[in-house]
C-alpha cells in the first residue's frame, strides 16, 4: 500500500528534523511545501502541487533514499515511526502554516559547522535563517531560470 502525502510529509519531518524541536520540524514541513507550491522553476515542473513528486525527486532529500553513496541508509522514511507532532505539523503545513522568518525558502541543510553558507545551491538560494542545526535558503531570480 502507497503511503498517503500526509504519511510522506510526517515521516520526512520526523526523518530530517525530528531532534530540531516543533520550529525546525516547521521549517522543514515549510520547504517542502514552498516546493510544492513554488511559482516557477524546476520545483513548479518537477512538483506539479504534488508533495510525492517533490519527496522523491531524486537527489533532494536523503531521508527519501534508502540507499546513499551504494550503501544502505538506515535513516529513511521507511524505518520512521511518526508520533502525533509529525502528523500535526504536516497537516499545519499542507494547510498552509508556514514560519513566519522562513521567507519561501526552497533549501536547508545542516553545513555540520556553527556558519552557514551565504549562497545555497550555488547561486540560487540566499541564506535567510538558521534554525536548529539547519541553514535555509531562498530562491533568488535566478532559480527561476532553471
């Protein structure tokens, strides 16, 4: 049986930012719907308002792989076991609920240092906020160029 987006949302949260507390969680949750819902861009094509596609469009978030670098990743959505704050912030976010400081931020990640990177992937995502352990990026104009 296919799990429903919801389900995908929640363990993706629990999966990618289940130690960031309620606001990481949040941010996270916000990413993947600014995706979803991105004006333009590869998100806008790839997503298609669909939170599976933006999931697993390769190569975006580990928690979506079960397999990194030819070995297996024990850390995937597959083996979460969401509790009722993944769930609750999933239904937030897909009902719109977005953090306030998050911007329409369409990447994070945890750069493993106390700094976080001025451009994010490359060119096309500026920081805007640091939350937890994880850095998350807008879109500039170029973005919407790829």
């Amino acid at each position: 049986m296919a799990y429903s987006d919801r389900e995908l949302l929640a363990r993706l949260i629990q999966c990618e930012a289940g130690g960031e507390g309620d606001n990481g969680m949040r941010a996270v949750a916000s990413v993947v719907m600014n995706r979803v819902n991105a004006p333009g861009g590869e998100y806008a094509r790839v997503g298609q308002q669909s939170i599976r596609r933006i999931i697993f469009q390769p190569g975006q978030f580990v928690c979506a792989s079960e397999t990194e670098r030819g070995a297996y990743n024990p850390q995937n959505i597959y083996n979460m076991r969401p509790e009722q704050i993944h769930y609750d912030i999933a239904d937030w976010a897909i009902a719109g609920g977005r953090l306030w400081n998050l911007g329409q931020a369409l990447w994070f990640f945890n750069p493993f240092s106390t700094n976080c990177r001025s451009n994010f992937p490359s060119s096309i995502g500026t920081f805007v906020v640091r939350i937890g352990d994880h850095c998350f990026y807008n879109p500039t104009d170029a973005y919407y160029q790829t």
